[in-house]
C-alpha cells in the first residue's frame, strides 16, 4: 500500500515534501486516496505532517464535534466546523485541532 501511494505521487510530480505542500493538492489527494484504504483523512493528516495547515477528522475530531453539537457529525462536517471555528477563533486549523485532540486524549478510552 505504501509503495503503490508513493508511487502514484511521483506519477503526479510529487517527490519531496516541498512538492507535496507546493503540489496541486488535487491531483495529489486524488493519486493518493486511489489506493484502497487510503482516504482523505489520512491524506490531510499526511498534509498536516509536512506543515500545510488542516484539519484531521479521526475519531477524537469527531467525537468532540459530536459531544458539542449533541448530535452525531460526519468526518466531513467535523473537518468544516473545526476549520470554521479555528478561523473565528483568529487560530490556525492545525493548532485547533491539537488542542481538540489533546483534549479528548486526556479525557481516557471512550467507552464501549
């Protein structure tokens, strides 16, 4: 899976972090989600890693968006609030969600 992803991000001219933070971000999510078991949250958290600003939409995202809206939210619309939220907030996305996942790391093992 590794070799294939990396692979498809060289067909793309993706080669060097640099290339993947200055890259057309569509072409690269498009190669990289086109192998089976990796998705667009994967893809931004990847992002995340090489400094472009984002929002990971894994569980703890979600839960915390879910716990505060007191409804059940998508990866999709966890992703939105919390880039929303981090720019009322004058803070970038990045930043928000660590502080999001930090908070609900520290809150233990979400229960069964």
């Amino acid at each position: 899976m590794l070799a294939e992803a990396a692979d498809r991000l060289v067909q793309v001219g993706i080669v060097t972090s640099g290339d993947a933070r200055e890259a057309d971000q569509t072409a690269g999510k498009r190669a990289y989600t086109g192998v089976k078991g990796l998705g667009w949250v994967t893809w931004e958290y990847f992002l995340m890693l090489l400094g472009v600003q984002g929002v990971k939409a894994d569980m703890h995202i979600r839960d915390f968006v879910t716990r505060a809206l007191d409804r059940t939210v998508s990866a999709h619309e966890a992703h939105h609030l919390v880039t929303e939220a981090a720019h009322q907030l004058d803070v970038s996305p990045t930043a928000l969600d660590h502080a999001v996942w930090a908070h609900q790391r520290s809150r233990g093992p979400r229960p069964s």
